[in-house]
C-alpha cells in the first residue's frame, strides 16, 4: 500500500534537532549507515517528515530521493506522526471475518482520515493493524494502550469520545 | 587474470578473455542476446530477467548481461525452449501491468519492449491481466513527460539520472506500487533536475518523452500571417540521419537543409552562425576578464542544461559564467532584431523556431531575459526526435533529397561553429580566436587536439604570446562537479572552462534519436557522432568565427564591435540562484 504523506506542519525541539544532527554526524560518510538514520531519527520523531529526510540526505550526502525511495519501501518507516491516542484496528483473519472493516471505515468517517493518517490537530492517528493475539475478542480496536473488543462500528463514536 | 578461456556457446567453440560477460561474449560469435534492463557501464542489475542463458553445472537460469565467464570449457546454451518459455514469460508479466496503447505511443516503432514482443510472438498481451495501477502524468517539467502507465520499471532513467549525479528520480514504494518518482511525490518540475533527457534517450519504451510541439510549429508554417523562421544546431547534422535508419555518424547538413526548406519554413538558417557571434562575444568577454582582473575562470554558458545545473547546485558561483546567451537564443535574438528589421518585418510576426539535439532549449526559452526584441527570441524548439518526425509526417524521403545550403546571412557558419556539437568544441572554437585576438597573429595550426575527445574532464595549457592560458572541459554534470568543487574551493587556477550538461556534449544530447541497447552497449554512439562533426570542420573554408563573412556583416550592420552596447543588450543575460526542491 503507497504511504500516507502527512500535510501537519512540522515541529521538532531543540532536544530532537540535536540527537539527530549527533546520529548524523557519526555515521556521515558511511552511505551503508543510511537507514541506521533513518531508524534513529524515527525513534526521535515518531515519523520522518520531509525537513527530517532532508537533513538525513544532506548530511549523510545522498540523493534526497534515495532517502524518500528507502523509506517507502520499507514498512517499519512512517510518512506520518502518531497521534496523541494512536488508533489501531485490527484486520487480521479472526477480526476481519467479525467485522473489523467496518470499524475502520466508521473511524476513518468520523475522523475524517484514512489509515495510517493523522488528525490536523494531532490528536488521533489511525492504522490498520494483523493480529494482536486477542482473536477471542473479535473484532478488536485499541487507543493506545487500551483495549476494546467485540466491538461493532455503532460503538466508534461511544468510544471516541472518551478522548475528547 | 587477463587470461583467455575456451567456451562453448551454443555449441559452437570460442575465445575469450576471462570475465567477459555471456552478453559480449556471444555478441562476438555473432549472437544476439536480447536486454532490457541492461545499459553498459550504467545499469548493470541483471534485474529485468530477460537476457537469461542456461550455464552447464548452473543450478537455474543466469542472467547474461551480468554473468562474468571465470571457468575454462564453460557451456553456455542461449537458444533452449527453457530460455524461451522464460524470456516470454518475462514478457507476459510485463505486459500485465503496462499501457498497451501502442498505436498512439511516441515510440511505436522504436520501442524496444515493443520489438521484444515481436521477436517472441507473444499471442495474448492480456494473459496475466490483473489489478494495474494507475498514475496521472507528470507533465510538470518545462521539457518532458513521464507516463508511468508505460514504464517497465527497468531503472534505465534512474541510472542515467544517477550517472548525470543528479539523482532527482528514483525507485518508491514496493511490490505492486513500486514507481519511478521524485522524492516525496515532487512533480519533477519541483525538483532540481536540469532538463538533460538523458532520462528519455534511455528510456526503452515511451515513459518518458519530450514535450511536443510539432503540431504548433506545423500550425505556425500553415498560418499565412506568420513568418517562420528555422535554425538548426550544429549536432544535428550529425546525428538526424539516424532518424531514417542511416549509420550513427552519418553527416547529413544538405540534406537537413532541404528538408527544412520542403517543411515549409521561409527562413532556413543554421545555428552555426549562433555559435560564430557566441565565440565572438565569449573571447573578447574572456580576453576583457582576463585583462581587467574580471571574474575567473571565466565558463561558457551554452548548455541550458549545464546553466540550470549551476544556479541548483553552485548558486554561490554564477559569476563565474560568461554572460552570453546560448547559441539559440542569440540566433533568436538576431532573427527577430537584424533579420525583422533588414526584410521590414514586425517581430511580433516571426514565429522563431529551433531545431536542437537538447531538451533543456525547451526550458531556456521561457527563462526571463530571453526576449531581446520584445518577444521570445525562440518561440518552439523541436528535438532531433521531432524534426524526424514530422519530416516522416511530411512525406518526405530524406534519404533521397538532394543536398542544399541554409539561407544566408545567417547560413555559413564556420567550422568553428560546428564542433559546437562536441565536447571541448566551444573550447577549441575560442581558443582559435581568442588567441589570434591576443597574439595578433594568425594561428599556423587551428587544431587544439588537448580538448577532443570522450574523456570527462580534461586539462591543456597554452602559451599565447607570453600570456599562460590554462583551460578545463567537462562534459556530463557528474564532472562538471568534478571541476565545480575545485572552482568553490579556489584551487582551479584555470583562466578557462567549458562544461556542457550532458556526457560528451551535444551529439548525446537529450534530444537526439534514441538508439536501442542492442545499439549503445555495443557501439561508441558519441565517438562515432564527434567524427562527423570534426570531418566537416576540416572541409569548411573558414575554420575561424572572426573569419565568418556573415559575422562580420552582422557586426559592421548591426551590432557594432563584440561586447558593444547593443550587443549586451541583445546577446547576454542573468543567471538566478534556484532551489533544490520547491514543496
């Protein structure tokens, strides 16, 4: 599936601008350390937006585009941030066959995004997700670290609004 | 381990040296293996699978533009059932996911995917159809197209961007999705790409190609009210026969000529006598830097390609580049200045075309400042590619035509002018007047051979009357970069540069026929082009620009003395600093 690019403006602190600029300088000039970066700059971010992979090219000294290109092949690298509450519906075999599809296209219609997107307010992210190990639950969603299951797409807006 | 091994290919007993590829190995016995992906000494991926050979001991098939021979009595067998149920395998699956609008598609006819298909009598284009991904073109350069509905994914363009050390394109996303792209989706208008097409001339089918505008300039012959007036490059004359199946290096310029004039045109003219009043322009800027401590090394600044390249990547070193306006546009500005004001014609009635071997005149001709009369100085460039084809749409049989000469006063060029098309042609045509301007005497010999030829980089020092001239060329981005680096850091003690944009100048143009890769991995295309274009120097009666009949007239009528007024007026122009990536 092509990545969501996400449109928030970004954002960093003075901290994350530094850990970055630290990995950077100590693998600048080893091309093989390339996504060693990018993997440390997602764990700063959450994400590698474009100011990120731009300075990841610059300063590695590669084609920004062999950035772009390496982190949309790979599925661990995101294109958006997660949100405050980080949604994840599950769509593996036993949630799917209880409906979890519909769940998480009522969530995309209340949120007004699609999977792997964030809210322009930075509150809710949204990502499809296989199996959680919670197959007895069916259909399962979690925000964070809490869990709902057996769940149908009549309960979106209930649970939604707890985090309001 | 230079040492030779005896092989069997198909049977059939050989020689070769250790490490030659099966590719060239059974080019040499006469047998062609058929590639896609494969582009010598730039893609070399042995990804596309279809060049497969079956190896004796080999535990599956092997791909042969890749696959070293390191073994003595290596058996290699290309011509299996195995080897062809696999290549048209190969083939299908390809098809299942490509635009298979081959009657409308620029490049039927010489799409090598196309050829493939023929060769392999492939029966159902749509056996494998399945979910096929749709993309919106990019029509967003000033000079070119990509259509990803019909791209292979061969990364032919990838490399010959990467290999120009611009690498603005690249592979995104994977499986299914996989695309050719810019980074973060950037239209390649947003991008710092400089326009060279060295992308579409390695492109084997028709992904990627020049913006048209060949049913303008037919509409502009067809409208009575408007007069239209032609210039070649000098590349071309070298390389348009190729359009008609005539052998690389084949010199043409009679009949380019008449073919211009049974197009329609009402002026024929050759750029040549552009790149006369360039040299004159450019070596007495050069001679006016050097003795009134100017700016150097002073750089030619021909190469729209090369030009936008700079102001992308060495914004910090424009004033290093020579004011004058590319051959193009200075012919441009003659034609609807002079030449208007000489056959009493509004400017504003001239549609002023060019014929160039490059795809980044399409993106000069819109910069600021390049209208000296009041209105663009060339309104339409056609490529190489284009010319030849509405000479076909014309129903002219090229080969046929007799040969004849452009109009004058803007038709006889000198030979100077014509190795324009080769790299270190610019360098040689100045240093032919630059240094009978210096020294006052005439040169005894007008060869300068130190800047011929296909090397990247190259270096020559002259003594001119006492005075050291030390000179540079570069040809391609990837050594312009080369000689840029030392300019930034001050260590080029030269006094003159030449870069041109794309490798081995002009005749490799972005614009010029594209050739198979059966073709280029077997044959020195640019080599093969340069010769025609120094053959054709030596027959010339004038080999100097200062020496040009029409340059002189032009000068005593017009323009006055080179550098005058009215000559910066018409015939320099600005450079801008640009942005790597606009978002």
């Amino acid at each position: 599936m092509l990545k969501k690019i996400s449109q928030i403006p970004f954002s960093d602190t003075p901290e994350q601008a530094k850990k970055l600029d630290a990995i950077i300088a100590e693998c600048a000039g080893d091309e093989s350390q390339l996504m060693h970066v990018m993997q440390v700059a997602q764990d700063i971010y959450g994400y590698l937006p474009f100011e990120v992979q731009k300075k990841i090219a610059d300063g590695m000294n590669v084609p920004l585009e062999k950035v772009y290109g390496v982190a949309t092949f790979y599925a661990q690298f995101a294109l958006s941030p997660k949100g405050k509450y980080a949604i994840s519906v599950c769509l593996g075999t036993a949630c799917y066959v209880k409906g979890s599809q519909g769940v998480l296209d009522e969530l995309c219609t209340q949120l007004g995004i699609g999977a792997e997107e964030c809210t322009a307010d930075g509150k809710f992210s949204l990502s499809a997700c296989r199996c959680i190990g919670a197959c007895g639950l069916a259909p399962v969603m979690t925000v964070n670290d809490d869990v709902y299951g057996k769940i149908s797409a009549s309960d979106v807006k209930g649970i939604l609004a707890k985090y309001a | 381990m230079d040492n030779m091994l005896n092989i069997k290919i198909n049977n059939i007993p050989c020689t070769v040296p250790y490490g030659t590829t099966i590719l060239e190995a059974a080019r040499s016995i006469g047998i062609e293996v058929p590639t896609l992906c494969f582009l010598k000494d730039m893609n070399e991926i042995g990804a596309c699978r279809f060049c497969v050979a079956e190896v004796k001991g080999a535990r599956s098939l092997v791909a042969a533009c890749v696959y070293p021979i390191e073994r003595e009595g290596t058996e290699i067998f290309l011509n299996t059932e195995k080897i062809r149920a696999s290549r048209k395998k190969t083939l299908e699956l390809i098809l299942s996911t490509h635009e298979r609008k081959c009657l409308s598609c620029i490049r039927s006819g010489s799409c090598e995917l196309q050829k493939l298909c023929h060769e392999y009598g492939i029966e159902d284009e749509g056996v494998f159809d399945g979910f096929k991904p749709h993309y919106e073109l990019d029509t967003s350069a000033a000079h070119m197209v990509r259509d990803n509905n019909k791209c292979i994914l061969c990364r032919r363009c990838v490399a010959a961007c990467k290999n120009q050390d611009i690498s603005v394109i690249g592979a995104n996303a994977r499986g299914i999705d996989t695309n050719i792209g810019c980074a973060y989706e950037l239209p390649l208008g947003n991008t710092s790409c400089v326009s060279c097409g060295q992308c579409i001339v390695a492109c084997p089918t028709g992904a990627l190609y020049e913006k048209d505008c060949t049913r303008d300039v037919f509409a502009a012959i067809a409208d009575p009210s408007k007069y239209v007036v032609v210039q070649a490059a000098p590349s071309i004359r070298a390389t348009l026969g190729e359009c008609f199946d005539m052998a690389p290096g084949t010199d043409v310029t009679g009949k380019l000529f008449a073919a211009l004039r049974r197009l329609g045109f009402d002026k024929v003219y050759d750029t040549n006598f552009g790149a006369d009043l360039t040299i004159m322009e450019e070596a007495n800027e050069l001679v006016d830097r050097v003795k009134n401590g100017g700016v150097l090394p002073m750089i030619t600044s021909c190469s729209p390609g090369w030009i936008k390249y700079c102001e992308h990547y060495y914004p910090d070193q424009l004033a290093h580049l020579s004011s004058c306006k590319s051959p193009q546009q200075m012919q441009g500005a003659i034609i609807k200045t002079y030449i208007a004001e000489k056959n009493g014609i509004d400017p504003k009635n001239i549609v002023s075309v060019s014929v160039m071997p490059c795809t980044a005149k399409k993106f000069e001709i819109g910069r600021d400042d390049q209208n000296a009369s009041g209105y663009a100085d060339v309104d339409y460039v056609l490529t190489t590619r284009e010319l030849g084809r509405m000479i076909k749409t014309a129903g002219i049989r090229f080969t046929e035509l007799p040969d004849e000469n452009p109009d004058a006063p803007l038709g006889q060029g000198t030979g100077a002018a014509v190795i324009f098309g080769a790299t270190g042609g610019v360098m040689e045509a100045a240093l032919r007047t630059a240094a009978e301007v210096i020294t006052g005497k005439e040169l005894e010999n007008v060869e300068f051979t130190d800047v011929r030829g296909m090397a990247g980089v190259k270096e020559a020092s002259y003594d001119l009357a006492g005075l050291t001239v030390k000179v540079a060329v570069a040809s391609g981005t990837k050594n312009a970069k080369i000689l840029m680096d030392k300019v930034r850091a001050g260590t080029a003690d030269y006094t003159f540069i030449e870069i041109m944009c794309c490798p081995g100048g002009c005749i490799n143009g972005g614009g010029q026929p594209t050739q198979p890769a059966s073709v280029r991995n077997f044959t020195d295309l640019k080599a093969l082009r340069a010769a025609a274009l120094y053959e054709n120097d030596k027959s010339r009666p004038h080999r100097k620009s200062h020496e040009s009949e029409d340059i002189k007239q032009v000068y005593a009528e017009f323009l006055g003395e080179p550098n005058s007024h009215k000559a910066h007026e018409l015939l320099h122009t600005t450079y801008v600093a640009r942005p790597m990536f606009k978002k």
